[in-house]
C-alpha cells in the first residue's frame, strides 16, 4: 500500500497551458518510456476513408522522415534494441517506446522526427498499405478465426456509427487511399490540442519541458467536445454468420454497454465481468461450466470494454480508451457437434446472471481479486504510464486508487443491480464463423433440441441442467440472420 | 533464447549495472538445492508488491517417447488444475481468485511452466497450493476425460492459422527419430485419442512430477531467506523419482529435404528454410554464433530485410527462429511471401543469405551493433518482477540456473567475424537443410 501511495503521487502534470499535455511518471530507472498520444483515431476518419488514420500512425512510426530513409532509421534503432510501436483505435493513436538512458538523446531525436517530420515516401505507403489489407485479409478474416469474430461484432453493433469500420479499414477504401489523404489526416488531427505526451523513468531535469516545447510546433488545433452517439439500437437478436472453410465453430456475442470507466456503475460492472468471465483466467463462472466443467472448448470469457488481440495477451494494451463500449462475450472454437449446444450454454449462463446476479461469498472473493489484479495491470512503467494516459481521458484519479476506493465501498447490491440494469440476454449482436452456416443456420432458426453427449459420466445437477439447456430458445427470425462469405467482411 | 526476430518489440525498465564487465542476468539471485532434488531460485526485485513464481518442470513434448502418445506433456498443463483432496478445482481457483493472482501455465519442447503473479502477502498460500498439486494431483477418470477435450478445443483454436501447419509438417521432414519431429500440441491423431488414456497419464506423472525434474523460480518482493523457509516446509517432504526417459538421437541428415502444404483456404504463401542447429551449449562459441547470424542475415536491419520487405516488398513478414534447446534443434528462416511467383526467389534469396556467411567475413562494426542490440534488448525485457521470473524459467529449463545467461552473454562477447564463419560452415549446409513451402487455395 505504501508504494501504491507513492505511486500516486509521483505521476505529474506539467503546467497545463499553452502547448499539449504532459504527464509524467518521473523515477529512478535507467530506462526512459514514451507514450505519445494524440487524442484521434479511426473515429475520424474521413466517410469515404476508413484506415486514415491507422495508416497515416503507420507512415509515422513505420516510414521514413524527410531526412532518413525507413531503412535508416531501423539501423539507427537496431544497437538500442529500441522501437517505435504504433497503435491505432477509435480515439486514441498511441506511439510508444522505450530506451535506455544512455541512449536517450538518439533516440529521442529519431522520434521526434518521426512524429514531426515525417517522409511521406510512396515506397512506404506501398508497402504499409500492402500490410494493411494483407492483415485484414489473411492476418485476420483467413487465418484467426476469433480475432475475426471479435471484430465482425464491433463491425455489427456499430454499423452506421463512426466506429462501424476495424481500425484498420477496409480493402477497397485503403486500396482507394493516397498520400495526400493521409497528409491531410496528419495535418487536420495531430495538434496540440488532441496531443497528450507519457514520460517515464530516469529522464533528466527539463526533459519534459524540453519535450513539450519539440511538440508545441506542431499546430494548435482546437479541443473537441468529446461527445460520441450511442449506436443504433436493434430489436430482436441480429446474427452475422461468416461462412469459412474451418475446422470449428468460433462465438462473439454483445451488445452497447452505457458505461465507461468514471460511470458509478463502472466498479460493479467489472466486479460482474471479472466473476462472469475474466480474461484468460480459469476461474470465471462461463469457463467453469464451458470448459472445465463439459469440455466444450478452451475458454470462455466475457468484457466491458475493447480488447483486441485477446488471443495473445494476458492483459489489455492501455490507451485504447473510448466512450462507447460494448459487453461481449468470447466463446473460442467449438466442436461443430456441440455447436448449437455451446451457444444456448453461453445464454443460460448469461440468463442465470442477469436472474440471479452473484451471491455474497462470490462477490467478496471477486471484490478482492479485481482489488489486487489492478497491481498486475500496471506491472511495467510502460502500462502505469499508459492506464495514467487513460485516466486523464475518463477523467478519474489514478487507475489503481479510483478503483481500489470505489470497490471499497461497494456492495453485492449495487453489482447486481448493474447487471440487471446494463447486462441483457435479448437484443444481441451474435457473430459465428463456421463452415456450412446454412445449414447451421437452419439448426438454430428450427430450434431444434441440441442434446449433448459426453466421453464421461456427469453429475446429476450437471444433466439436469442440461436438459434446460438443450432446448433453450434462441427465437431467431430469418430475416435476421445474415449469412456472409468471409472474402467480403472488411471489403 | 527465444529469436522471432521480426517480432521484436521492446519493453521497458531493468537496470544495466555500471560496473565492467557487465552481467547480463543483473540480479543478485539466492539458488537453493534441497536433500530431495528440487531445487529453489529465488531473485528479490526491486519492483514493490508483486510475486511472480514460475515452477519449470525439465519435461516437454521431448520427453513424449513412446509411439501414439505425443502431447502428454502439453495434456499435463491441463490436467494439473484439476484439484487434489485438499484443494479440489472450486477451492483452488477461489484461493487463486482471492489472491488477485493471473495464474497459467505453458508446454514447450523441452519444459513445462507453471506460473503465478499475485500480490507479496499472498506468497504462502501460493507456495503451499503448489506444493500441493505437485504431490497429490488427484483426478478422476471422468474428469480426465472431460479435459482431454480442451487440449482438443487448443488444437481447433490453432489451426485456423496455417503457419501452426507449417511448422508441424517442417518438423516431421527434418526430424526422423528425434521427438523433436511432433510439435508440442503433438499429432491429431494423438490428441483424439487422449481420452483412452489415463492409465498412461497416471505414469507420466508418475515419471516426470518429481523434485529433480523440478525448479521453483520466486521473483519478486521477496527475501531469499523467507521464501525457502516456505518452500521448505510445503514442499521438504516430496519424493525423489527414478525415470530417466531415452530420447532417441537423431541421425546426421544426409542430404537436402523439401515439402510443401497446401493450404484449403486463401492466404499467403510462407517459405521456411531450416538447417540443423545444435544443442544450446554456454560454453562453445557454437549456438552463440548462430544466435548472431540469426540477426545479422535475418533481423530488421538485415541486408535481406532491407532486399525483401523495404525494397522490392515481395515478403512482408520476414524472421528466423534459433530457439534454445535442450538437444540439437533447427535453425528456421521463414517468411511470408505476397505472390506465388515470387516464392523461388524468396527461397533461394534466404539460402543464399545463410551462404554468404560461409564465404564472407562479416564486418567487425556490424557484428558490435548486433551485439549491443542482444545486450540492451535483453535488459530491455526485464521490466517487471514476472518478466524476471520468465526470462529465468526459460534458462532454468536448460542449466538449472539463471547464471547460464551470464555465460551465454560472456560468449556472445567473444565471437569473432572468424567464428561467425566456421560456425556457418559447420551448420549452415545444404545437407542439413529443409525447406517447406505453403501456398493457399482460392476462393470460393
């Protein structure tokens, strides 16, 4: 506790005004952590120019400057094992990376002309927009299944909606792009005002200051409202069915979730969620029953806020801040035998939830587990940083302390009134990328009884349930289910 | 060490001491040996509060001899979360829940990794756990037969992504005997019959979940002197065993290889070119050497990067893999090509790089820059307590001790451009290469 104290105090704000933000996490290491951060993203990308964004971030942190080729600056980086990782999401493009003091000046000077000076050289954006599409459609839509249905059911809930495009883009519209857009993206978004620059570790003395003047040459740009519209409400299940030649059957489900971080709700949400299905972890309630307890799969997880590339991480990357999130569910590949039975589990566990909310004795054990997992969450300076990045933006204190003051004082009650409130089992947004989904389809649209069997005995309560379970109606119309070829999901 | 190269990311904090020469595991670490044959590692941080412990277990998919039961190692990784008498699975994940633990465990070729991030106060409850489940893992038949079903979950969730294919068949054309020829997930076929048996899963355990095949590692906010007092007392009584498994030898590769997949669906073609690689080794110059040959032929800043992927952006994915294994291994160059036609040259772009080590001295500078790149990148990793206790699990599994990369760094130090090429010409041989090519289907 003492050291979460001092934590807490040492992250810091230069003065705020003229020039952009800075927060700092001053310390004693040899090594130096950048987070820059501008407050854009694929939210803003021009009607007829998803990607943007995502790929103007690119051009920055995987190009050229106007005086170094892209291959110079990977040389220059190589004998700092240094880089300067980009990340782009709705509303926040991150640029990020970590040097050890020694080379703090070189390195420092290599991204500050990345950021400010950028090359714009058409071999580059030949080759980061060939990688672009090719991660859409072989990275994601070919080869990984449940990224693609993650991102299908973003692409779903959100249609019509600024965030109605992967961050990435699309294929005809990236195909479509020029320089010239991108130079535009830069020049209209990566302003001072959108511009928030993460310090970390052992910088000398007016660094930061230092810094921030570098960054107040670019322009000023004015601060936005912050206001994003809630996504157009569905009535009735919708379901995209990606039809694949895959092996197994892979579920997300969801729906818009009216709380981010700094909503009172928000502590009781993530109590639910981190009982419900925390990420990764064996002991949430949808992996015991799924997994553990029928063998159906290797996981089941469930979320309150975005969280891509879950396949090969433990824990979330920060700075992917938004004001809309959604509640999802994860069920990872299924047996096609079990297919329709492993859906209908998922919605009994999620019915059950909502019914019966959580009991005292879960409740306290998962109050305490979220209360000290904050720690992990913030495990490196490059996350401490990241998560202070990102409270600024929810506007609430400090990660760890807004959370571990806010679970102090809440109580089974006001968890289960939040999930009774936010969480539902109708109304959902239903992705399946499958092999043969008409056929499939039909199984689900008949409501045909699912029985399961299994390779080994199972208790009573376990069969009992199952009988529930098997023929849980799933009253799908036709008319909304929509089957899709993958080649076409991010065209 | 593990080498995707092209997949290299730094991460943040860790010290490099000031003092000359400098040790590259920078740790003042306590290594404890106890009368049964475990052995305890413990490495005090300077990070507050956090604990991360990583149980290595010196048994992986190569210790999976006989025929038909490939993947056992792997299968243990699920079965040992399936409780004993005193902490059933309920009362096991409710005891990791209230800790605020992120708790897992991974299976490679050579170990298997137990690993548990919680907060300090919790070390106890966490040792005693684990000392339990080490002991008395006690899983019923059903229960056995329920979890064989998520290994076989594992294998669907992996084989959406053709590049598992790929290894998997590299494997089993450069391997004939040595078990290094299946992968650690092991064959389908293995996989789906797993549920029949448990009588053989009560022997691997029997053989392999001992204290003398097992290393604790404890990293974090803690005193050396606390944490094998506790160790100690919960895991003091186990019982040394008596199997040693005889891996086959692998015969000298006599000529050249090559095979191809052909995947059902569309995506892009990889090439991968792999040469027989040794056994890691922190005393000859041998695997230091292809350790850098790796980065220098085939990392970012290489000629052949700057070639493929900057210049004519015919690859947009270009690596190689030079992983540390207990026995000699591949050294595998992959890249993912972005036209069919232009796979022939791409292959023969990679093998001529590795040729070219044979032939030419690499300049002095250059080997430096590489050398530097290892050094910062490695104290790069180390940035928070279960980095540490990871990073020492992965050289724990081959020498039992995190002074092993001090050793490893200390030859790195001493390769000369010479080395580079003997080393080369020694492995880097067209008698000992394999090539697998993948290309994709069309769509529907």
């Amino acid at each position: 506790m003492k050291a979460l104290a001092m934590a807490a105090l040492t992250v810091g704000m230069l003065a705020a005004a003229p020039g952009p933000k800075v927060v700092t996490l001053p310390g004693s290491s040899p090594l130096v952590t950048f987070r820059i951060v501008f407050l854009t993203g694929a939210a803003e990308d021009p009607a007829a120019k998803p990607g943007a964004a995502a790929l103007t971030a690119a051009m920055l942190a995987r190009g050229g400057t106007r005086e170094m080729s892209y291959k110079e600056i990977v040389d220059a980086l190589f004998p700092m094992a240094a880089a300067v990782t980009d990340q782009t999401d709705k509303e926040m493009i991150a640029f990020t990376g970590t040097t050890h003091v020694d080379n703090l000046e070189a390195y420092y000077g290599l991204l500050r002309s990345m950021l400010l000076d950028p090359g714009w050289r058409k071999e580059d954006f030949q080759r980061l927009r060939d990688d672009a599409v090719n991660f859409l459609q072989v990275s994601l839509a070919g080869n990984n299944d449940e990224e693609l249905g993650k991102e299908v059911l973003y692409n779903a809930i959100y249609a019509g909606h600024p965030y109605g495009h992967h961050d990435v883009g699309t294929v005809s519209a990236l195909k479509a792009m020029t320089i010239a857009d991108l130079q535009q993206f830069y020049k209209e978004h990566f302003t001072q005002a959108n511009l928030v620059i993460g310090l970390a570790g052992g910088y000398p003395k007016g660094f930061a200051e230092r810094v921030k003047a570098d960054f107040s040459k670019l322009p000023a740009g004015e601060k936005k409202t912050g206001a994003v519209a809630a996504p157009k409400a569905n009535h009735g299940t919708q379901v995209t069915m990606v039809e694949k030649n895959t092996r197994s059957v892979a579920y997300s489900i969801g729906f818009p979730l009216d709380v981010r971080r700094g909503d009172p709700d928000y502590p009781a949400l993530l109590v639910a969620q981190a009982y419900f299905g925390p990420h990764r972890e064996s002991g949430g309630r949808l992996f015991a029953r799924l997994r553990a307890e029928r063998g159906l799969n290797y996981g089941d997880y469930a979320y309150i806020e975005y969280f891509p590339r879950g396949m090969f991480l433990f824990e979330p990357e920060p700075n992917l801040a938004r004001h809309r999130q959604i509640f999802q569910i994860w069920i990872r590949p299924v047996e096609p035998p079990t297919a329709q039975f492993a859906l209908r589990a998922a919605m009994f566990e999620l019915d059950k939830l909502i019914r019966e909310g959580i009991n005292a004795e879960d409740f306290e054990r998962t109050r305490l587990f979220v209360t000290k997992n904050v720690n992990l969450l913030t495990k490196t300076k490059s996350a401490e940083l990241g998560y202070a990045i990102d409270s600024d933006f929810y506007g609430i204190p400090q990660y760890n302390t807004y959370l571990k003051q806010s679970l102090a004082k809440l109580t089974v009650e006001d968890v289960n009134r939040a999930i009774r409130k936010h969480l539902r089992s109708t109304d959902l947004q239903v992705v399946v990328v499958a092999k043969d989904c008409a056929a499939l389809k039909a199984k689900f649209l008949a409501n045909e009884v699912s029985p399961m069997k299994y390779n080994s005995p199972k208790p009573p309560e376990v069969m009992a349930e199952d009988k529930i379970i098997e023929s849980w109606r799933l009253d799908w119309k036709p008319e909304d289910v929509r089957v899709v070829p993958v080649e076409g999901v991010f065209e | 060490m593990l080498r995707i190269v092209c997949l290299l990311v730094a991460g943040a904090v860790a010290a490099l001491p000031a003092d000359a020469p400098r040790k590259a595991f920078p740790y003042a670490y306590d290594q404890h040996d106890f009368a049964n044959g475990l052995r305890l590692v413990t490495i005090p941080t300077d990070y507050p509060n956090v604990v991360s412990v990583f149980i290595v277990v010196q048994t992986g998919s190569r210790n999976e001899i006989e025929p038909g039961k490939s993947g056992f190692a792997h299968l243990f990784e699920h079965l040992m979360f399936r409780g004993t008498a005193a902490y059933p699975p309920e009362k096991y994940q409710a005891t990791l829940k209230a800790a605020g633990a992120a708790s897992n465990a991974f299976t490679t070729d050579d170990f298997t990794a137990y690993h548990t991030t919680f907060s300090k106060e919790d070390l106890e409850t966490v040792l005693r756990m684990e000392a339990d489940r080490f002991q008395h893992l006690d899983y019923a038949p059903a229960v056995f037969r329920t979890e064989t079903l998520a290994v076989l979950g594992e294998y669907n969730k992996n084989s959406a992504n053709p590049i598992s294919k790929m290894f998997e068949v590299l494997r089993d054309t450069a391997f004939e005997r040595h078990t290094y020829k299946h992968t650690t997930m092991g064959f389908l076929r293995d996989i789906q019959d797993m549920p029949n048996q448990f009588d053989y899963s009560r022997t691997f355990f029997d053989r392999y979940y001992r204290p003398e095949y097992v290393t604790v590692i404890v990293a974090g906010d803690v005193t050396a002197e606390a944490t094998r007092g506790l160790v100690e007392k919960y895991w003091g009584e186990w019982k040394r065993g008596s199997y040693r498994a005889e891996i086959p030898a692998e015969p000298a590769q006599a000529g050249p290889r090559t095979n191809h997949v052909d995947w059902p669906t569309p995506t892009l073609a990889w090439v991968a070119v792999a040469f027989r690689s040794p056994a890691y080794t922190d005393v000859d110059k041998d695997q230091a050497a292809l350790d850098l040959i790796n980065f220098l032929g085939f990392s970012q800043s290489s000629e052949l990067y700057r070639k493929l992927v900057i210049e004519e952006q015919k690859v947009d994915l270009l690596g190689a893999d030079d992983s540390d294994h207990v026995d000699p291994g591949l050294f595998t160059v992959f890249a993912r090509v972005k036209k069919d036609a232009d796979i022939d040259g791409v292959r023969d772009a990679m093998v001529a790089t590795a040729d070219g080590f044979k032939d030419q001295l690499v300049p002095a500078a250059r080997l430096e820059a590489v050398k530097k790149h290892l050094r910062y990148g490695f104290a790069l990793g180390l940035n928070n307590s279960e980095a540490v206790a990871q990073t020492a699990a992965r050289y724990v599994e081959l020498r039992r001790t995190p002074e092993t990369v001090n050793r490893l760094y200390e030859v790195y130090d001493s390769v000369t451009p010479e080395d580079i090429r003997a080393v080369a010409r020694k492995y880097l041989v067209t008698d000992g290469r394999t090539i697998v090519t993948l290309t994709g289907g069309k769509a529907k």
